[in-house]
C-alpha cells in the first residue's frame, strides 16, 4: 500500500472548510496511488480552544455528520483516510481519530496521554484499549501526538500485530526533538512503519512545526518535510517488511528480534500506580 501524510494548516472552529480542504487533499493523494491518506490531530476542528465549552460546539458523534461526508469521498475517490476531530459522546469530549473507508467507518481511536495544551486541557482522557485495524491487507494502529512520546502505545499496537501506526499530531514549537528522534525510534524499536502527519500554520499565538515524517521497520526515515509548509508525503509499505521481527544482519553472528527478545518478566514497574498529577486535573 502507497501512504499520504498531510502537513496542512487548519483554521480553528471551520469544520465545513477545513473538511472541504481534505477532501481536496483526497483527491490528490489517490491520483498520487495512495491507499491511505492520514491528515493531523484536530484537522476537521482546530485545536486551540480557550475552553470545554467553546470546543464542544464543535465536536461530533462517531459516526457523525462530518464522518459520513469523509467516508462519502472515500466511496466517491477510493481508499482510506485518518483524520482527527474533536468526539462527543455522552455528554464527554474526546481527542479523536476516525479511520474510514469507502464501506464505511474502520475503526476510532481516543487520545490516552494527553499533554496540558490546547483543547487537551479540557477534553477527556482516552478510555477505550488499543487496537488494530485491517485494510487491505495492511494492519493499521492509530495513535496522536503526545502518544508518540512514551514507548507504551506503540509497543502495545506492535504486539497487537500493527504493521502501520499512524500519529497525527499538533506539534508546537518545542516538540523539535519528538519530531526528529521519536518518530525513527518508535519504528526501530517496533520494526513496523510508523507516518506521523503534522499541521502547520499559527493559531491564537501558538505556532506548528510541521515536520512529518514517514519511518520504515529498521527506524530509516522514508519521507520528511523538515519545514513548517504545507507538503504531502508519500510512502510504501511492505508488510512482509514490518511482520518480520526477526533480523539476520549476519547469520550466527550478528541476529536480533525486538519481539523475541523482550523480558516481560522484568517490566513490572511499567504498570505500577504513580502519584504525580497534570497540571489542572
């Protein structure tokens, strides 16, 4: 499968724009042959909110309005699309990705590690386990933005069987080195492919760095734009590549395998309770 990661600016509080600039970016990724097109966190949204109200005015069900249209493109164009949105269900507000198709929605994905920054301040903590999704053929985990930075998530969805995790993000000024080093390590650590899609742009002073970048199973950078303009990256991924975990770089002599060779008898202090708390919870 051919991979598209979208660096794009995002307007706050736009839905109708903001889905309309997707679907054009759709239309150019699929005539670029790609099967899967990943947009940043937020996309449809925006992400700088002030406040829980101001950012539940523009969250949505899943499925919804907006996913119902995104998912009219895929059947219209072909192929798949991640793209992050703000999710309300049941009186709560989450941080959020849909993955969709043309036969309809794929599967979600709720932020788990959330930073204090922007509507993440105000949203609900992701409750739902990991899991992965299939498309043609490709397994796909999902995670977003400050996910990337603990080795948990990933290794949970490469446990799973991902052969793909996809991190749409928000990066704002500071986050320079997650974009430069985590993105590789989070491949070479897993041996899977690992597309981080970032926006761009400035929003109510906080400014995005863009940076996406594509990663392939030994953690070698396959595309980047290391610039804060809009661009489009392409990729493709062979899954014999990312499912086999065992790597001879000299037979008898030189072998590893990240899966094989793990001691989780060892890692108990990984699940232990801590007593920190985040800023404003």
């Amino acid at each position: 499968m051919r991979i598209a990661a979208v660096q794009m600016d995002v307007t706050l509080a736009d839905v109708p724009g903001n889905l309309n600039r997707m679907i054009a970016k759709i239309r150019e990724t699929r005539a670029a042959g790609a099967g899967l097109t990943i947009f940043p966190e937020c996309a449809l949204t925006g992400y700088c909110f002030t406040n829980l109200d101001e950012a539940s005015a523009y969250a949505e069900s899943i499925p919804g309005p907006s996913v119902q249209k995104m998912i009219g493109a895929c059947t219209e164009l072909g192929g798949y699309v991640v793209f992050g949105m703000l999710e309300l269900d049941a009186g709560r507000i989450f941080n959020s990705l849909a993955l969709v198709g043309p036969s309809g929605l794929v599967g979600t994905y709720r932020k788990i590690h959330l930073p204090f920054l922007g509507v993440d301040k105000y949203t609900d903590f992701g409750d739902r386990p990991f899991a992965v999704h299939e498309i043609d053929g490709v397994r796909i985990g999902m995670n977003i933005c400050y996910d990337g930075g603990f080795p948990e998530p990933a290794r949970c969805l490469a446990l799973l069987g991902a052969d793909l995790i996809v991190l749409p993000t928000n990066w704002p000024t500071s986050a320079e080195p997650a974009a430069d080093y985590a993105i590789n390590t989070r491949a070479l650590e897993n041996t899977v492919y690992y597309a981080a899609a970032d926006r761009v742009g400035i929003e109510r002073g906080i400014s995005f760095i863009g940076k996406s970048r594509i990663c392939d199973p030994l953690g070698k950078t396959l595309a980047v734009a290391d610039h804060a303009d809009e661009a489009i990256l392409y990729a493709d991924i062979d899954v014999a590549r990312s499912r086999n975990k065992h790597l001879i770089r000299q037979a008898g002599v030189n072998e590893v395998n990240r899966f094989a060779d793990r001691r989780p008898e060892m890692y108990g202090k990984l699940v232990e309770p801590h007593s920190l708390k985040r800023p404003g919870r």
